[in-house]
C-alpha cells in the first residue's frame, strides 16, 4: 500500500464544504463552481490519501470512519492558515505580533482578567506575554527592555528613559488571622503594638528598591518574594501585614481574616503608574492596551476572583 501524498489547502476546503453544505451540489453553489469540479477534487483527495471519505451509496454522501477523523485535520489545517494569513494582514497594516507585559502583583487579578479578555477580542492576531511581579522588579523588566509595557506600584528612582503615568490606587489594608493576638484588641491598634509582632512584607528581585522601606513598622519581619505566600502566612496567623483590599475581601467577610486599625491609619492607598521606554514606542495594541489601564476605574469595588 503506497503512502498517502499531499493534498492541497483547496481540496481539503472542498471536502470542509461538502460536508458543511450537505453534499456536492450545495458545495457547488457556495464556491461557485460547477458540482462535477466538487466530485472530481474529492476523488483526487481521496486518491491523494489514498483512503475514502466519503460513502456514496446514498443519495447524499455520507463520512466513512476514516473521513470522520480525518475532517477534524482539514478544519485544523484550514484555521491555521487562516490564523497565518489574518496575522499577516495585520503585520502589513503595522500591528505588532505580540505585546509583552508586566503588572506589580498588587493588580487586582478580577479586573486584570476582564481587561486582557477585551484586549483578545479587539486584537486576536496578537500574543501576549504576560508577567506578574513586585516593587522596583517591575520598573526593572521594562527598562532592561525584557517587557515594553509596564504596571507599576510604589514610586522608585524612575530612570530618564522611562515614561510614567499614574493610572490609580490600589486599598491596601492591614490584617491578621483571628487567633493572632492582634486580632483581640478592640479599636484602633497603637503602633506600639503593632512593633512587637512579626510582620510579613512583601519584597523583590530588583536593585531599585535596594534599602527601601515600604510601610515597615514592626521590630522584626519576614521578607517574602510572593505575595500569594504572604497571604497564605497571614491566614496561618504567622504575622501581620498589609494586603491588597479586593484580595481579601472575601476572608474579611468569612470571618478568614480581620482587619486591623493602626493609629496612623486603617488602609494605604498603593499608586499604579502606567510605564514603558520613551525610546521605544509602543504600537497599535501596546497604545490600545496602555489605553485601557489609563481609563479603569479603579475605584470600584472587584469580586473575588
């Protein structure tokens, strides 16, 4: 038995069109082609294959087994090179092929979400890059150029060639677990209390933050490179700290977690800056996306994800 050869793009959009048309004389008419050319390319598909697709016993054509399995790799085959040839079109008209992003963790992850499925659907031809960290780490992918737009947290020492736009706040708030012994005390909590307890802050790989405090308060603390750690330590009652309010908001609700009210105040107001080189631009999607975080309203309370 020889092996099968190779048919072409057309044949197998043939094959796709008798089957989604209901036979050879409606595929006819949806190519605009005569129905004897619709019978004769399925035959040299099926001799190409060397295997038949069709069982023409009745009066409409039917799939045999092989052609059942085989349907699924002509629909696959064609929707790439339809995916190949939309891409082109836009990199023609100027659209980048991908956008690279990274967002301080602090983001609230619910609007993040909704914001990158609108980002899909204005822009389906482009990929996304996306990369979540902390502090100066942030500022540092954008200006090593390693991602072309950036979402910011805390201000740090911001180089010439970066652009910065504030965008909004992020309500941090200060919580422990209810059997921490902070959780007992009623009313606003004395900053003296708050200095005998371990704290959990949040810290970064980057240099631009080097020495820098951010809300540190007790005389002791842990140092932790992931705020999803953060928060898990929290709910085990290992120590206090602040966190990003739509993050906990449901474990204040369930009683997980409680909120604690320091004497220089209860939350944080955390910026988020928009941020990328001034030397190198931002295309029709970065602009759009850039856009986009520009415009949240931040301000509005986000469901727990």
């Amino acid at each position: 038995m020889r092996d099968p050869g190779l048919p072409s793009l057309d044949q197998l959009r043939v094959f796709i069109a008798v089957i989604d048309h209901g036979g050879f004389a409606h595929a006819a008419r949806a190519l605009h082609r005569t129905q004897s050319v619709i019978s004769y390319t399925i035959a040299n598909l099926e001799d190409q294959l060397n295997i038949a697709l069709l069982d023409r016993s009745k009066r409409k054509p039917t799939l045999t087994e092989a052609g059942k399995a085989l349907l699924a790799d002509a629909r696959a085959v064609s929707a790439k090179v339809d995916d190949m040839r939309a891409r082109a079109r836009a990199l023609g008209a100027g659209l980048e092929a991908e956008v690279s992003l990274v967002v301080d963790v602090m983001f609230p992850m619910c609007a993040l979400v909704k914001l990158l499925e609108a980002f899909q659907r204005e822009y389906p031809t482009v990929s996304l890059r996306l990369n979540t960290e902390a502090l100066g780490a942030v500022t540092q992918m954008v200006l090593d150029g390693r991602c072309q737009l950036g979402i910011s947290g805390m201000p740090v020492a911001m180089p010439d060639t970066i652009e910065r736009q504030l965008a909004g706040h992020v309500t941090m708030m200060p919580v422990c677990s209810p059997n921490h012994p902070l959780a007992a005390l009623d009313g606003v909590v004395p900053t003296a209390a708050l200095r005998e307890h371990l704290q959990l802050v949040l810290t970064d790989r980057s240099a631009l933050t080097r020495g820098q405090d951010f809300g540190v308060l007790a005389r002791r603390d842990w140092r932790l490179g992931d705020l999803h750690s953060k928060y898990a330590l929290l709910r085990g009652g290992l120590g206090w700290g602040s966190m990003p309010e739509a993050m906990v908001a449901e474990d204040l609700a369930k009683g997980r977690l409680v909120r604690l009210h320091p004497q220089d105040g209860p939350s944080l107001q955390y910026p988020l800056f928009v941020i990328h080189r001034a030397d190198d631009q931002l295309g029709p999607a970065g602009r759009w996306l850039k856009q986009q975080f520009l415009d949240l309203d931040y301000t509005l309370p986000a469901d727990p994800f």
